[in-house]
C-alpha cells in the first residue's frame, strides 16, 4: 500500500483548500483509492451501522456518463483522477449482525454484547421512519465525507465536495437501486493544478456560545 506523504495534521487541515482544477495525467491506483476509502470508514457511524457506499467514477465511461449529471462542474469531472459519488444505504441494517459479528471474532466485543446490542438495535431502526432514518444516516454520510477529504490530504491529493448535480438521475445512471441508495454529494479528487483560493472563517465567538 501507498504510505502517507503528510503526517502533519495541522497542514492536513489548514492547507485544505476546495480545488477545481486537477493535474489530468495524474490517476490513483485502486490500491491507493481503496486505502483511502479504508481510512475513511474509519470514521464513527450511529450504532456503528456504517451506512455510506461510495461509486468511484475514474473511466473514461463513467466520466461521460457522469459529466451531463454535473453540469456546473465539469473541470473538476474532466481533471481529477475521480470522482466519488457518496450514497447512504437506506437498508444498512441488513449489514447489522455481520459487523457485531466480526467485532465478535476480532476480539473488539464479548458476545453477551452483541447478543444484548444486536436486537436492541434491530428494534430501533425497525420502528424508525424513512425521514429519520436518512436523518441520521446523512450526518454518518458528512462525518465519512469530511474524513475522506482529509485523508486524501494525507496521501497527497486535494478533493472539491460537490453538492450541485442531478441527484435524482444518479443512482440509475450508475445502476443503482434509487429507492435504497440515497446521494449525498460528490466529491473529486486528484493532484491539485493550482493553489486554490483561502477562505474566510466566522470566529468562535460568533458561532459558540459557553453556559
């Protein structure tokens, strides 16, 4: 696997810029991509559910199929090495037991754990509603997204997260089922062409508030 080309997390995050404008020859293995994908999962779901998938578009095919759902950014679709379409998997909980399961094995959870979590948490989404569920579903699905950006930004590339495109044409443009994968955003990725621009930050004392 590639290893990290910055491990200084305070250039990580102030260095991060939203950059549109890509280096076209440069691509990212599957090795590489599926590392990052990997370090992204990292991040915390609600009851560990783990609902994000992601489509990475980095063909030539998927690109001209992706481009007219994306009209308003086409530099970033042209450019980058790919770009990932973030779902959330409406039906997550079907993946419930194999993850306790493999907590289990791995030695992370006793089994009285799992036996007491398992139907516990099968109850909850049960009687959850669509509404709710992707409520909490897209704070896992921005939690996932910003991790990634981050990583990428370990690895050595910039991302640009995108939420202008036609969402309700991509699942089906991508041979998904639109009624269980439900998109969050796009996100590009590869080796940043230029600088990109600074941008400006409200300060703490406007947007927190000690009690």
């Amino acid at each position: 696997m590639t290893t990290h080309t910055q491990n200084d997390f305070n250039e990580i995050i102030t260095g991060r810029r939203s950059i549109r404008n890509y280096d076209p020859t440069v691509k990212i293995s599957r090795e590489e991509m599926t590392q990052i994908l990997e370090e992204a999962s990292l991040a915390p779901s609600s009851v560990n559910l783990q609902p994000w998938r992601f489509v990475v578009i980095d063909s030539k095919e998927g690109k001209e199929t992706l481009a007219p759902l994306a009209k308003f950014n086409q530099r970033q679709v042209a450019s980058s090495a790919a770009m990932i379409a973030v779902f959330v998997d409406m039906k997550s909980e079907e993946y419930l037991e194999r993850i306790y399961n493999t907590a289990v094995e791995k030695g992370f959870m006793p089994a009285e754990v799992r036996d007491q979590q398992v139907p516990a948490i099968a109850g909850l989404v049960e009687i959850m509603t669509p509404e709710q569920k992707k409520e909490m579903f897209l704070i896992d699905a921005g939690l996932v997204s910003m991790q990634l950006m981050l990583v990428a930004r370990a690895h050595g590339y910039d991302t640009n997260p995108i939420g202008g495109y036609e969402k309700d044409q991509i699942a089906e443009a991508f041979d998904m089922d639109k009624d269980r994968f439900y998109p969050v955003m796009l996100i590009s990725i590869g080796k940043a062409a230029d600088q990109g621009y600074q941008s400006v930050r409200l300060p703490v004392d406007v947007i927190a508030q000690w009690k």
